[in-house]
C-alpha cells in the first residue's frame, strides 16, 4: 500500500514538472503572439478554488479560453491570489486548523499558468488615492490577505448561527462562506465546535479580503464582464457578489457531462441551466446519438470531472429476487452526496436531503407492502472526498435496516440501478440525475429536490413537503401510475442538449493526468487554439450574449454524427 503510494506520488510530481513545462512553453509562443489588443473593455478571469499545485479540469478551462480570447485581440484580466487567504477552501485541512495553506505550491502552479503576462501587486491604496494604472491584455493582479481588525473583533465570539447569517457593510460573508465550507468539511448540517467557528471566521475575513482587492481590480481595469469557476465556493461567490452589485455580467464554468468539455453559463454553473427552444424536437439522427449515449450510461461506461463512478455493474442477484418477491412492488430512492456544490440550489422543498429521507422513512413504515431500496451516491466514498454526513450514518442511526421491507446499498456497492429502476413500481430522487434517465426509461419520477432537468417537466415535482407526502402516499396506493409523455419527450429533449449542445469539447487539447480529477494538456499548436468550437463558442458568449451552446453542426461533427 505504501510503496503505491510513494509510486504514484512520484509520478504526480513528474507529471506535473512536464505539463508544467510545457504550459510554459505554450504559454510564452501565445504572449509573444497575441495581436495588439482591441479597443474594447477587458474580461476579468478569476479562479482560486479548483486546484491548488495541479492543473485541474476547471483550471484548464480557465487557461485555455483565456488563451485564445487573447490570440483574437480580445483584452483579458486576471485577478490572481498571491497568499490571499488565510485559509482557502482547497488549502483547508480539516483535522488540523491551525495549518496553513500551501501557498508556496499554489502559488507557483498560478505563475506558471499566467508565463509571459504583465504582473501587478493591488495594495489597499490601490484604484482609489493613486491613479489606475494603463490595462494590457494579459495582466495579471495580484492580490494579498490583510486582517480587518474591525471585522476580526465583531466576529471572534459569534456563534455558529450568528456566524452564517453575518454581514457587513453589506456583504453576506457568512452566506457567502458556507457552501464552501459545507463542501471541505464534508458534511451540511456542521458541527457548532471551535474548529467549525474558527474556518468560518477565518472564510469571512478572506471573504471581505477579496470584496475589498476586488473593487480595487475592478476601478482598476473597468472589465466588461468576470469569468469564475462555477461561483460557489466563497472566493468566486464573493468575486461573483461584488461585480454583480455594480452591474457586470458573470459567467460560471463547470465540468460538462462528456469527458473532457466544460459547461459555461451566465447563469448558476451547478444548477446547468439550458434554454431549450419550444420547437425542438429530436431527429432520427439525434435521437441515434442520443440512445446510444444512454446504452453507455445504462452499462456504468462514463466519466464527469475524470472520475468514473462504476468500475462495475453487477446485476441484481438471487437474494435481492427471493426478497422482493414477497412485496407487491419495488420502490428505489437515490439520494445525493449532501455537501456537494448542487445542494444549495436543491433544498427548495426540503431543509435538506435527510429532512426528506425522514418523510421517506415514515412512508417506509407505514407501507409494508412496498420493498424500499435505499441507495447511496457512489461518490458519498469518493477517495479524498469521502462524505463525513453520509446515508449509511442516518440508517444506522434511525435503525432502518431493521424494517423488513428497506434495502440499503452503500455508495461502494456497485449493483446495477438501471436494472433495479427497470423493476420499480415508480422512483424517488432528491436531484440525482438518474430520475432524468428513470423518465427517459419511461418510468415515473418523484423529485424532492431542484435539479437541473427541473427547469423543464420532466419529473413529478410538489412545490411542499406536505404536498411531496400526500403525492407519495397516493403513487405507494395507485394500481398505476401515469406519467405525462410530455415528461420523457422533455427528458430526452434536456439530456440531448445538455450532452451534445452545452459540453464544449477541449478533448483536443487535453487529455487526463495521473488522477482523473487533474488534465494534462496534449502536444498542439496554441495559436491554433482560438479556432476550436469550444472557443469560439465561448467567444460568442461572451461578446455576444450569447447562449454558450454548440452550434447543431459543431455538436454532430464533434460526436461522430
């Protein structure tokens, strides 16, 4: 076990040195080419959450689009972190809170990243009693961590409460800070302990830090627009907060659904959301790419972020059979990982997702009839990432594996869910993107949460938990249930676009590193790049308010159509 772990380290930090290398290379052929700017306002880019001393996903998003704005005259901005934070979310280590981030390592990563760019230092004075500096393309303004001693007075004996609704001057630090924190402490109901207060007093000063260095970029560089990694932890919530107070544009970037894309928006990058037009229908030819997407899907053979959730599928075997055959019907219920960067936008009906699984344990026991099967998000025992408030711990906790008619899956357990969904009477979702495929399988849904496919019928969605109850009560008592055709003509309508349409391709350009989870960039010529689909794609977007989708052409092309 030790010797793979000192193997694969090494082989990280080899890895790393080369693409290193060679981002430094390209990086100094794309400075050396970019044509006189245009004479139009900047685009301020912003990341300090997606990675600390390795090129991740996002991180490579970030580069390259930069890259080629840059390489059709178009000015662009960063507002980079130079030990800007006392404690970062990335850099914050949960079990020792009196460690410092690696700032050092960090730092060096983003220096690497922004070779052959102008570098400037923003102070507290700077934008406001010294005049602004002139703006080139591809400066990059850094920025450092100066207490507020006034804010660090006014929080250091708030409690856990007070501490997440605080403002000041305006600003909802505490608000701001908390889907960050949720997501490293793993868990969303925290823990009202000196650790938990103290990462969130150290996210609030950070937070007000970077208000503060960010009016000054800002009154600086007068940007047209910011682009962030996808706005929920509080470095690019707070980023996102102050130029939306003055009226700016932001655009938010995640990982897309296919391998290798990114997903950009100007709307919440986590919630996905997609304008389909109403006249939209799916060709025979779109319908063919998209089915044979879903049999990948329906196999466990994908990936998101570099990260594949089933080496396995295993097919429901003779026990899980005998059991169910003493039950009238089969109800599963997928639950999601309760810190991810989707629950904000989630708990619309519900505080949260184990508010809802109370309700679905009291359908548990007051239907007996019914064989309830439980399954945990694979990602709840991610590597690294291992949920810390899981389902496994509300089972246990509420005994429910000793009702006769509940089944509980663990996340590490890869039995099939498309076979099980195949045999369900009708399923129960929070948001998990399976009730999108459960709808396209042309089998009833019941949501408790907002999720993506939300925005559109797709699911049976009650707008309270008392109206999700009795709808519950009436699906568990119905001889049928009849789902509406318009939810699966939506469902696949939703999913084509999401796959085909919003995934911008970078797979040209990268490729994955020694973790799924971090990119390595492919052997290309960088002054090529601003001619790729993704990025002229988001060059629309951006100068044109544009909808950062795929033209159909460059969608069918891109997949093989």
């Amino acid at each position: 076990m030790l010797k793979n772990f000192l193997t694969q380290n090494i082989q990280r930090r080899l890895v790393r040195q080369v693409n290193n290398w060679q981002i430094f290379r390209m990086a100094l052929k794309v400075a050396k080419t970019v044509p006189q700017p245009k004479k139009i306002q900047p685009i301020a880019f912003f990341k300090a959450s997606s990675g600390l001393d390795d090129l991740s996903w996002n991180s490579a998003f970030h580069l390259l689009t930069s890259w080629g704005l840059r390489l059709q005259g178009i000015p662009v901005v960063y507002f980079a972190c130079d030990h800007g934070m006392s404690r970062c979310v990335m850099g914050t280590d949960r079990d020792r809170p009196s460690k410092k981030p690696p700032c050092w390592s960090c730092v060096y990563q983003a220096r690497t990243l922004y070779t052959g760019t102008n570098h400037r230092i923003l102070r507290r004075t700077f934008g406001s009693e010294r005049k602004s500096p002139p703006v080139s393309s591809g400066q990059v303004h850094w920025f450092n961590f100066e207490r507020n001693q006034q804010l660090e007075n006014t929080i250091a004996n708030l409690s856990l409460k007070e501490l997440m609704d605080f403002k000041f001057q305006k600003i909802p630090l505490g608000a701001l800070a908390l889907p960050g924190l949720r997501w490293i402490l793993r868990r969303h109901n925290l823990l009202d302990d000196d650790s938990t207060r103290f990462f969130l007093r150290e996210y609030i000063l950070s937070a007000f830090n970077i208000a503060v260095k960010f009016e000054q970029f800002l009154n600086a560089t007068n940007p047209q627009s910011v682009v962030v990694f996808n706005g929920q932890f509080y470095p690019e919530a707070t980023v996102k907060w102050v130029a939306n107070q003055r009226g700016l544009c932001v655009i938010s970037h995640e990982v897309g659904l296919q391998p290798a894309t990114g997903f950009f928006t100007q709307g919440e990058a986590t919630i996905y959301p997609i304008d389909i037009p109403a006249s939209f229908e799916l060709s025979d030819a779109q319908n063919i790419q998209l089915d044979a997407y879903l049999e990948k899907r329906f196999q466990g053979n994908f990936s998101m972020a570099g990260v594949k959730f089933w080496p396995s599928m295993k097919k429901l075997d003779a026990s899980f059979n005998q059991k169910a055959a003493n039950f009238k019907q089969i109800v599963p219920v997928f639950t999601n990982v309760i810190f991810d960067t989707s629950q904000p936008h989630a708990n619309t009906v519900f505080a949260d997702m184990f508010a809802w699984l109370n309700l679905v344990l009291q359908a548990v026991k007051s239907h007996p009839e019914t064989l309830f099967v439980i399954r945990a998000h694979p990602d709840e025992a991610r590597t690294r990432k291992a949920s810390l408030e899981t389902v496994a711990g509300w089972v246990e906790q509420n005994h429910a594996s000793d009702l006769p008619n509940m089944i509980f899956v663990p996340p590490d357990q890869h039995l099939s869910s498309y076979e099980l969904i195949a045999r369900s009477k009708f399923v129960m979702i929070y948001n998990s993107t399976i009730g999108l495929e459960a709808t396209i399988m042309g089998v009833p849904v019941l949501c408790a949460g907002k999720a993506r496919f939300t925005q559109y019928p797709t699911v049976f969605f009650p707008k309270t938990a008392n109206d999700f109850a009795n709808t519950l009560d009436g699906f568990l008592s119905a001889d049928t249930i009849e789902a509406p055709l318009e939810f699966r003509r939506n469902g696949r309508r939703f999913l084509y676009y999401q796959v085909f349409r919003t995934s911008l391709p970078f797979g040209e350009f990268l490729q994955s590193g020694i973790r799924g989870t971090h990119a390595r960039l492919k052997w290309f010529d960088p002054l090529n790049l601003w001619l790729s689909p993704a990025i002229q794609t988001v060059t629309k977007g951006l100068l044109g308010n544009g909808d950062f989708m795929l033209e159909e052409e460059l969608s069918s092309a891109q997949n093989g159509s």
